[in-house]
C-alpha cells in the first residue's frame, strides 16, 4: 500500500512539473486583478494649489465623484504661456518641502507601472497633461477613474496632493513619466 502511495506522488508530480511552466498549482488569488473600490463617501473635495520649487504658479481644482471615478474642474494659473504640464495625484497629502518632495510618488494604490490613464498600465493618480492658454493659464477639466473620495478603501484620494509639474508627462518614462520639477502641490481637502 505505501508502494502504491508513493508511486501515485511520484506520476502527480512528474505532471504537475509538466505543466508548471504556464502556472503554479498554488497561484494566490492575490495575484488576479485587482477589485477596485468605487464607493465614494464624500461629495467634495478641494486643493488648493500653491507654488512650489520657486515658480509662480498657483490655482484651485474641485473633484467631484462621478461614475466610476472623479471629475475635476478648476484653473491653474502662472504657467508659462502656451506650456504643457504633467498633472498627478501624488500619495501624500504634505506639500511642506518647497520643491514639493514630501508628497512623495504617484498614488499607486495597485502597484502599477507609470503610464497614460485610459490607455494600459498607469498609476491610479495618473492624468493627462494641463496645456496653458497665451496667459499661462490652463483650465482643469478632466475625468480620473479608479479612484474614490472618502471612505477610506485603498483608492480614496482624499488627504492626498495634487501636483502640476514643469514639464509634460511622456507617459511613459518610469517611475514619473521625465515631468520634471514639481511646481505647485495642493492637499486634496474634503469640503461636502
Ligand atoms: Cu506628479
Ligand atoms: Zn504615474
């Protein structure tokens, strides 16, 4: 009998070995895709964005939650005339150091790749790129999904820094898309 057992191992093995080139036996469900949250609890937020890294730089966005993500709307203004400029959710809400470092790196709730929102791989606080008027002046009007305001899930953005970049974001380039110095951050503040 204990012939029999080890011998019915050994053929279990022999095709377990034949097939793990595809996928461990023992996969976690952790590796599959993520459930994003999309609750969000709160109605409002704010940032109100001040200069950073000695630019002149300024402005205020709202977001408002919207299907499955937020909208934001606002202006920034102080730019150079005609510019474009990488605009992200950072993952800390402090925007104390004067070149905005303390707001550390994208908001990367699913640990992914740097990238272009809607299109592939991308941080959850990844957006597309703020372009400035004549007057230095770029209108925020713009839908991020896969995050929520409020409640605390692993994707809530609120209590978080929204930052406008020098330059534009390539949208490829790791782990920041080559945007450049930080120029204005703001705290993403719950209003409603
Ligand atoms: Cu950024
Ligand atoms: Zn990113």
């Amino acid at each position: 009998m204990r012939i029999a057992l080890l011998a019915a191992a050994t053929v279990t093995t022999l095709a377990l070995t034949a097939c793990g080139t595809t996928s461990s036996p023992s996969s976690s469900p952790t590796s599959a895709t993520p459930v994003v949250p999309t609750t969000s609890t709160a109605k409002q937020a704010v940032a109100v964005l001040a200069s950073a890294s000695g630019s002149l730089v300024s402005g205020s966005v709202t977001l408002t939650p919207m299907g499955k993500g937020l909208h934001l709307t606002g202006e920034v203004g102080g730019l150079p005339a005609n510019g474009t400029h990488a605009f992200h959710i950072h993952e800390k809400g402090d925007c104390s150091a004067a070149d905005a470092s303390s707001a550390g790196p994208h908001f990367n709730p699913f640990n992914a790749a740097h990238g272009k929102a809607g299109s592939g791989a991308h941080h959850a606080g990844d957006m597309n790129n703020l372009t400035a008027n004549a007057d230095g002046v770029a209108k925020v009007d713009a839908h991020i999904e896969g995050v929520t305001l409020g409640g605390a899930a692993v994707n809530d953005v609120a209590g978080r820094a929204l930052i406008v970049h020098a330059a534009p974001d390539d949208y490829a380039s790791q782990p920041a898309g080559n945007a450049g110095a930080r120029v204005a951050c703001g705290i993403i503040k719950v209003t409603q």
